[in-house]
C-alpha cells in the first residue's frame, strides 16, 4: 500500500488495531500471526495486493518484551572506554610512523556496544561443553577486536604498537587473516561480500555434521554453536552477500545471526541517501524467509514514542526521513535535530521542547549504541528455532569521533586525530586517560585487580574462553599406503578411462575406507552427471536436512537421486559460489569444528578459479585443507562448448596462491600418486596446504605407474619415455594434462617420418617445478658462497640433447614460467587466445597444440640450432617447410590470439 494513503476512517483503523492488541494479549502473539496470515490470504483471494515485506521504522522488540540486561553495564562502560581508546591510539600511532599504514576507526567506534554485548553474554569459546560460536567479524572493525584482546592479554603492547606494520614479525595484521595469524583469527572476512556467503554455509555446515552424526546437538538450542556475520549495510550491495539468503531460510539455519551494522554510510558516501537501506533489507531478509530484528533507536526515544498523542506522528516522521537526512542529524547537532527533524512537525517539536540540544544529542542515540537494545535482540536471536536471524542496527559511523568523523562522508578515510580531537574522545566517553597520555596516543589498561578487569576475564570464562581464537589441537588421520588406489595403478589394457572417472574412483576408494569414509565430503554444483558421479548418490546419498519426502522420478534406476538426512554429497545447484563456500567450510572443519574433514569440491575448471579466485584466495588465507577438481579442463578437451567453457589459464589462477598445490595429470596413476600425497600431507602430517587438479573428459587407455616415478610426479616432472635409437638428431619434448598424448604422437612422428629421437618428459605440474626454480634461485642470491643449488627441472634436463619444447593446453605462460631453469634452447607452445566449438582434433590444430605442430616446433628447434653447421644429416628450414606441407599446415593462417 502507498504510503501517502489517505485513512478515510481512521476510528475503524483503530478499532483493527485494537483487535490484534487484545489477541495478542488473550492469546499470544502466535495466534495474531495466525489471524493476520490468514486475512491476508483471504484479502488475496479477493484481489487485493498483499502488504509489503517491511514494518514501521522503529524497533521489532516492544519494550514490554525486552530481557533484563543481566550484566554489569557500570563495568562493561569502563571497558568500552579503555577499547574506544585503545582501538584508536593504535590506528593514530601507526600513522605517525613514516610507513603510515592506514587503518580504520569509524568503523569500530560505530559498532563497538553490539561487539561488547555479544562477547560478555552470548559467544561461546572452545572450552564451552557445546563447542565454541564462530565469529565473522567485520575486517573494517579489526582494531576493536585487538584492543579487546589485549586487555585479555592475548596480545602484547608490541603487537599493538606494530599494529599493520608486520614484515619485522612482531605486527598485527590490517584485518582479519588466519594465515598471518593462525593462533587468532577464525575467518578470513575483509573481502567484502565473502563473509556473508561463508558464514551461510559455515552453517549449514554444522547442520550437516550433527545430521550426519560426526557432532553432537546441544540439548537446549539457545545454547547451541551459532555463526554470527557482522557486516556493513554497504557490503550488502555485493552479490554474494544476499545472494545465498533462500538457502539460509530453506535449510532452517536457526543457528545463523546476521548482524548488519547500518551506520547508513559505505565508503564515500550514504549507502541509500534517497531512500532507507533498513527498510530495503528488511524487505529482501523477509521475503527470503529470515528472522527479521529491527535495532533502530535508544531507550531515550522509549518515552517519546509511547507518547499517547504525539507517538504515531513520530513514528510516521521517522518513517518519512531518509538517510541522507539521518546521516545529517547526527553529524549536525542537537539544535539542528531539533529545527529540522523535531520541527517538520510543531507537535513534535514541542515534546522536547523541555530537552537541550545537548540532551538531544546525546540522549536520543540510534539503537545499536544502546546496551539493553542490542542485548533484546541477541536473546531474541540465540532462542528462534526454525529460521535464520538477521538483525539490523542502526548506528553512527564514526560514534562519538565529533568532529573527526562523526557521521561524515570522510569518516572511512579518518586515521590521523589530532591530540585535540582526541581529547573530545576522551571527554565525550569520560577515558581515563591523562592530557600528557593523549599527547602520546599512550595505551590504556585497567589494573589487573580492577573490577572491570576481572568482570572481563569472568564473562569469558564463564562463555568457555575467549574469542577470536584459533587452537591448534587439530586430530590428524592416518593416510593407508598408495596401494589404497591400486586399481588406477595398472595398465587398463584395451578398456579406456577418463582422469575425470579416475579423481571419482579415487572418492569412491576414500568412501570405502571404514575410517575415512565418514570424513569425505563430495561437493558438486549441480555437474555430478557430468563428472561421472551419480553411482554417489546412491552409495553416499544427497544431503537434504529434511531427507526425501518424494519418490524421486528414477527410483527404479541402478542410480538414483537419493536425498537423505545423513547424505555426504553437497549438491549444491548452479551455484559455484555457495560450492565454493560449503568446500571451504569442509576445508577449514578440522580448526573450527576440530573433526578433519576430506572435501572434494569438482566443478568445470574454467568455472573454476575464473568465477571463484576471490574465495579461492580467502580459502588459502584460512588455511585450507582439502582439493579443488577442475574438470574438463584445457582450451580443447571440451569439444563443442565454446568460449565460455574451455580452460586455458585456472592453472595460472591457482599458481596465484601461495598455499594451492596444483597439477594438471594425464594418466590415472598421476591422479592416484598425487591425491594419495595431498592426503598424506594435509590430513597426516598436518600441513596448510590445498590442491588444485586438473582433470579430463577424454577416454583413454591408461599406462601402469612407472616404477620409481612417484618423486618425480609430486615434483612436477618425470621422464615418461626416453628413447632408446641412435639418430644424430634428438629433442626433449615436455607436456602435460590433455596435451602429452599430443606429445607422445609427436614422437612417433619425429621418429617415423623424419628420423629423430624424443624423450618424452611428463610435467604434470608446471606450477611446481616454477616455485622449485624460484626457491633455488632465492638460494643461490643469498647463499653466495655455497654450492649453488638446481632446480628440479635442471636436474632433469641437465646434460640431455637437443631443444626443449614444451606443450600444454593452456596458454603459453603457464610453461614459460620455468624458462630460466631449463638448460639449453627452449620453445613453448600453448593456447591463447579465446576458445570456440569444435572437435578436438580441430581445437589442437587451430590453436597450434596438436601433434603435428609439436613435430614442426621440434623441427624448427633444430634447425635453428644447425644453422651454421655443414654436417650430414642436418636439419634445414627446408626440412621445416617439407614438414610444413606434409601436414597441411598452412603458414599464413590466422594467429589463434586474436582469430
């Protein structure tokens, strides 16, 4: 309904109202929601549009229903003083060093109280007999996080002092990274959008485990672990951060908060200034079936709204001022609130006609610097079964920063207070802290035998300890010998296979095992037909909280789709986002569930890393552990597709990330050696380390495992056949993934049609033998006076005849990166330019990949090399153009980068 509508009788309204007051006080507010839903639908039925998905602009929980505030607020004020203080000393005295590092205030200072609230009431630590709450924790509001954890003494004034500056070892990093701090921080969060979708699936995570039986449910729900997002109303305009919403309400993840702190500002200016972006979001988390708690105004506004003659009218005011209007207010002053807020209405203006501006100002606060608002909506939170929680608190950028930055469009930038500025921070909050102290922006710390001081440390032990916190007693899992995947081991003689079916048989073999079993975890985005996957839903079965309540249309198949509360495999639609959260949360289980999880997330590679790298990226900062399957990878080996589909770069993408392992195998056993070593290592030995690997949709004979060939496989390169004639002419001809079948064609040819031997070498991770190269050559530069150290592909290359050259199906700077490391002539030959449909052989030939190139490459090599040379049996350019025309190359062909 509009809502400049005109109430023609406003006593029936009335009289309505009255009505759902008296229900609700006979009978609950269970049945007036009963009433109304079912007046609404009879209103539907008559074809009136239903109501809108938002309330009016004041607070969700009456004041009738608010708890009592069961703490100490005197001792919890005397804390927000020394965090209010400290959070901001450390950002000012970062910033009067030379590096000037930035940092962040504005943020914190606005959501400072809805923080405190949850750390002495609500968040359990690991010590809690239910298990520990996971925080996301806004990365902009890091400092605060910091300057509580240093009053626990978790972290030195040190740390606090090389706040951002962290190459000396003694810093504390910009936002929250678990990788630069793996004892702290749980999430990886500054990404904006990231933190959102990954809590969603953090939670339906922990769903997943207690279904399945791998963790135990609290009895009571209110006690039992939640994920709680603290977000900015700015980052909700990101896609990822709404776009899992429907998923949250479907699966009924009671245990998720989100908690949106809606100072009205993002970064340069109001988030919605024309309209309200509560009143928007209240509508989307509505409408997608979430919990809905409105934190909009202080216990000052109580009196004003329970007004029986002027409370509507105020109400309706409140409604009818938009944000750029509420960023105003609160940056101008109790006398400007009073003429150009209050004084829209006379009425209104007379009801503070007894306030000063002061009082005004102050008194009138936005309901998430209110203690006793935030904890009403956490209680609220923490005891709703059957839905996620999404609270929305209306706060103040910059909080009591004045005028450094209180509700100012600058307030994100602000890092550098003068010491008079903060010394109307000190005053404004009554800080401790000496004129001679604010000077020096000095550090602030109760006494240890102060009552705050021991109130602190008695609210979280009373929670189970203290958070963020990352503990290291991870359980490790004892990996069998490789002979586990003896079947990819052998020559399969005249039967072919994919790499693609051999990663599934590596699953299939891990689902089988009795201990580890339980702990697999398959993750498909609505491909697992695709990939080979459907005999998993019968042996694993879907998870689907609610089980199946249908007779699925292929019941009578051999393999059905089986939904079952306690299924394994995460089928997670056409969604490579909400995929690559649920992996992430699998991966990062054995830190924040302390259950060692065995994820396998399989997807299209060039849907891969190109759509995902930022949570791929976040993935590696929260130390993950588990693989990514890019399928049907390479620019050709998907016939048909097209450009959108084929792959010729997420293996440079997965290179990017200093803790990502990636191999491009061609042969089962490849897959087998490499996924057997990815166990070993992430869940026996305990390292922090993740695997990418590439795989194929082509079928093929597969050759048994060379003997001995294991090093050389996890090294990245090994020698797959060494030829064994006596030709004067010889190269090294190098390939990996869908191209090294080209490879070894290409040596046939060499041999048969032009009398040259190959030796084949197999690099089934390029990526690898470039970190191996690099690490030796750092070596080397600060080792000066040692044995100088070779690399891998050195060792390999080293003393052997002939050019090298190098083949992929990907585009050439994936092989370029080892130029340095190989002795002698090199020549690479890859994929770029954009992909299109056809067969592969066509693919191979027009991105200049195939067989017959790879002769041709071989040829020119060696011709280049003979230039000068006389003797017998040399090859010439001429040789090259008999090549040339001998496969139908034809030399003026369009290059395949821009054709």
């Amino acid at each position: 309904m509009s809502t400049d509508y005109h109430d023609l009788d406003p006593q029936e309204t009335a009289e309505w109202q009255e009505a759902i007051d008296v229900v609700v006080e006979r009978l609950g507010a269970e049945r007036a929601r009963h009433l109304l839903q079912k007046t609404i639908e009879k209103a539907f039925e008559s074809g009136i549009e239903p109501p809108d998905m938002q309330t009016p602009y004041v607070n969700t929980i009456p004041v009738g229903q608010q708890p009592v505030y069961p703490g100490n607020l005197e001792l919890e004020r005397h804390i927000l003083r020394a965090l209010r203080w400290n959070a901001t000393a450390m950002v000012v005295r970062a910033n009067r060093k030379p590096a000037s590092p930035g940092g962040h205030i504005a943020s914190f200072q606005s959501s400072a109280i809805m923080y405190e609230v949850g750390y002495n009431h609500f968040w359990k630590g690991h010590d809690h007999p239910n298990g520990s709450d996971m925080l996301f924790i806004q990365g902009h509001t890091a400092p605060g996080t910091y300057a509580r954890a240093f009053l626990e003494g978790r972290i030195g004034e040190d740390q606090l002092e090389n706040f951002r500056i962290e190459a000396g070892g003694k810093g504390i990093s910009s936002y929250p990274h678990p990788y630069l701090m793996p004892n702290f921080w749980q999430f990886s969060t500054v990404s904006m959008g990231l933190g959102p979708i990954m809590a969603i699936y953090q939670a339906r995570f922990l769903k997943y485990l207690e279904n399945r039986e791998l963790t135990k449910k609290a009895e009571n729900h209110a006690e039992g672990r939640k994920v709680w997002a603290f977000l900015g109303d700015g980052e909700m305009d990101e896609p990822q951060s709404q776009g899992a919403i429907a998923l949250a309400s479907r699966e009924k993840l009671d245990n998720l908060v989100f908690v949106v702190n809606c100072n009205l500002q993002r970064l340069d200016g109001p988030v919605r200034g024309n309209s309200k972006i509560v009143q928007e979001l209240e509508g989307n988390f509505r409408g997608a079936g979430w919990n809905v708690i409105k934190v909009l105004w202080g216990s000052g506004w109580d009196r004003l709204l329970a007004d029986p003659q002027y409370g509507q009218l105020l109400r309706k005011l409140m409604m009818e001022c938009i944000d750029g209007e509420y960023q105003n207010f609160k940056n101008k002053g109790g006398a400007y609130i009073r003429e150009r807020f209050f004084g829209k209405y006379p009425e209104l203006k007379s009801m503070v006609a007894d306030m000063s501006d002061d009082q005004i100002y102050y008194d009138l606060i936005r309901g998430g610097h209110d203690q006793d608002k935030v904890y009403a909506a956490y209680h609220n939170a923490v005891h709703s079964v059957g839905r996620p929680t999404v609270i929305l608190m209306h706060t103040v950028k910059g909080y009591g920063m004045g005028e450094a930055g209180e509700g100012m469009n600058i307030s994100h930038q602000q890092k550098k207070l003068s010491s008079d500025q903060l010394l109307k921070l000190r005053d404004r909050f009554n800080i401790p802290v000496s004129e001679q102290q604010i000077e020096s922006a000095e550090f602030y710390k109760p006494a240890a035998d102060s009552p705050e001081m021991q109130y602190l440390h008695e609210r979280r032990q009373a929670l189970g300890g203290y958070l963020p916190n990352r503990p290291h007693n991870f359980e490790t899992l004892a990996i069998p010998e490789l002979s586990m995947f003896d079947a990819l081991l052998k020559d399969t003689g005249e039967r072919t296979l994919s790499t693609t079916m051999a990663m599934v048989r590596v699953m299939v073999a891990i689902a089988r095992h009795k201990e580890l079993g339980p702990r697999l975890v398959p993750i498909v985005p609505d491909e697992a037909r695709t990939f080979g996957m459907e005999g998993m839903f019968r042996q694993v079965g879907i998870y689907s909280p609610e089980g199946q309540k249908y007779e699925p249309e292929d019941a009578n198949d051999i393999m059905p789709y089986k939904e079952t509360q306690k299924g394994q495999l995460l089928e997670e639609g056409i969604n490579e986002d909400g995929a690559m959260s649920s992996w992430i949360a699998a991966s990062t289980s054995y830190a924040n569930n302390h259950k060692m999880m065995i994820p396998f997330y399989i997807f299209y590679s060039m849907f891969g890393f190109q759509r995902i790298g930022d949570l791929a990226w976040a993935a590696g900062d929260m130390l993950a552990r588990g693989f990514l399957v890019g399928g049907t990878s390479g620019r050709t080996t998907l016939n048909g597709e097209g450009l959108q589909h084929q792959d010729g770069h997420s293996q440079l993408f997965a290179g990017f990330i200093p803790n990502c392992k990636s191999y491009d195998p061609t042969f089962a056993y490849e897959v087998a050696v490499i996924a057997h070593d990815g166990m070993k290592r992430m869940y026996q030995d305990g390292e922090n380390v993740f695997y990418y690997i590439t795989t194929l949709n082509e079928n093929y004979t597969m050759p048994a495992l060379p003997e001995g060939s294991e090093a050389g496989i996890i090294k990245g390169m090994y020698p797959f056949r060494t030829a064994t004639g006596k030709a004067a002419n010889r190269v090294q001809l190098l390939g990996c993934g869908s191209i090294l079948r080209e490879v070894i064609a290409a040596a046939d040819l060499l041999q048969a049609d032009w009398g040259v031997d190959a030796d084949i070498w197999a690099t089934p991770s390029l990526n690898e033998l470039a970190r191996d190269g690099a690490a030796c050559a750092r070596w080397n530069l600060l080792h000066p006076d040692q044995e100088a150290r070779k690399p891998w592909v050195t060792q390999c290359l080293e003393g052997q005849q002939g050019p090298v050259i190098a083949s992929t199906d990907y585009i050439r700077t994936f092989a370029e990166q080892i130029r340095a490391y190989v002795p002698g002539d090199f020549h690479v030959l890859g994929t770029d330019g954009f992909g299109r449909s056809d067969s592969r052989e066509a693919l191979r030939a027009h991105f200049e990949v195939d067989r017959h190139y790879v002769t041709v490459a071989a040829l020119k090599a060696l011709a280049d090399q003979q230039k000068s040379s006389k003797a017998k049996g040399n090859i010439t350019p001429q040789t090259v153009l008999d090549a040339l025309a001998k496969y139908g190359i034809d030399p003026e062909k369009p290059n395949p980068l821009y054709a």
